[in-house]
C-alpha cells in the first residue's frame, strides 16, 4: 500500500479545499441568474423549452447524454433521397419546443453552461408574475401517451374547441386520458384533443361516444 507524504496530503487537501469552494461558488452563481420565482427551484417539473432553428431534437440528444429525461413529440415522415431511394426518418412535429422533465435549478445549469440555445417560455404564475412555464405531470403523461399512440392528429394549438365536450377515455390503450371531445372534419367522427396552451395539440384517432365519459365542468 503506498503512503501519501506529508506534501501529497497538504496537495489533495487544497485540491479538496478549491474543489468545494468552486462548487460552491458554481451553485452560488447559478442561483443568481435563476428566474426572479424561485421557490420550486428543486422540484422535479415538465418545464416548456424554446430551441432556436429547430434544434429540438438536438437538444434531446444532448439532454440524454446529461441524463435528462425530455420528449420531442415526433413522427416517422417517409423520405426521397437525391438517388430515388426512399427511406424513412423521425421528424419533429412541434417544432423549436422541447418539453425537459428537470428541476429549475439543474435547467438553469443546463443552459447556462451545456445547451445555451434552450430558452424560457414564461407564463404568468399564482403570485401573478412571470414564471418558467411548465406542464402537471398527469397533464404531460397523458399529452406523451396520445402523442405515441396509433392515428395521433397534430393540430394548430389555436384549434377551437367551444363546440366540445370535456371527457375521459374509458376503454383502449389510452383509457384514463381526459381531454375535449370534438368533431374535427366533415365526417360524421369525434376525436379526444390535448392541448398545452400555445404550444401543441394532438387528437386521438377517432373513437366512439360509447368508449367516453362526459365530465363534470369544473
């Protein structure tokens, strides 16, 4: 077993020493350029990311490789190369958005100092300032699962929808999902329609009224 001299220790001490001060003042700093509402700084939340110039599934790579969970809602589009060749790749359907599953405060980090092209989108919060905008869980698991499913319609998020009615999902692989229950097209058919405010909305593929439950308006 070696043994650390006298010097070596003094030397790893310091290194400890620096090593925590830097930290330190790293967490320091990042704290300071947290948004002005903090207060949920460390809470697990889908928070709402703008990118620049489409990068969205760039950054999903990047966050991945962090250890970061983050959904791009994409689709499988089939392409024509130059040679007449067709193949097939996944495209982004909600484009310069990214949705990251993280604390504020790692975010902060993540932005600051790894993918500095991930932006804010802010919305006003209950003290009636702007906070970092994010989506409920529940919200979110539901927006992931239509988003994944067989014969999923991805709308204009402006897509009116006063003429539904608000309903669960009761039978089928997205049983559970509540959403607005709305005829889209000229056919005699209702999909249910997610929607996150300004950002996306995406229907199911059609199901009858019978497999939905109609809520109770809040």
């Amino acid at each position: 077993m070696g043994v650390i001299s006298g010097s070596e220790s003094r030397q790893n001490e310091n290194f400890s020493t620096d090593t925590i001060c830097r930290t330190r003042a790293c967490e320091e700093k990042s704290a300071k350029h947290l948004p002005a509402v903090s207060t949920f700084q460390n809470d697990l939340r889908w928070y709402v990311m703008r990118v620049t110039y489409q990068r969205e599934i760039v950054a999903q790579h990047l966050l991945t490789q962090l250890g970061i969970e983050s959904f791009v809602p994409t689709m499988k589009v089939r392409r024509r190369k130059v040679t007449g060749q067709y193949y097939w790749r996944e495209e982004a359907k909600v484009h310069n958005y990214i949705f990251v599953h993280s604390s504020l405060a790692v975010l902060q980090d993540v932005k600051t100092t790894e993918i500095t092209y991930l932006r804010y989108m802010m919305a006003k919060g209950d003290s009636g300032r702007p906070e970092p905008q994010f989506v409920p869980t529940d919200q979110m698991e539901q927006f992931i699962a239509v988003c994944r499913s067989e014969g999923v319609r991805y709308l204009d998020p402006e897509v009116d929808l006063r003429k539904g009615d608000r309903v669960k999902i009761l039978k089928g692989p997205l049983a559970g999902v509540e959403g607005v229950f709305v005829k889209l097209s000229a056919k005699n058919e209702k999909r249910v329609v997610l929607r996150i405010e300004g950002v996306a909305a995406v229907a199911t593929t059609a199901i009858p009224a019978a497999e939905v439950e109609k809520l109770a308006i809040e």
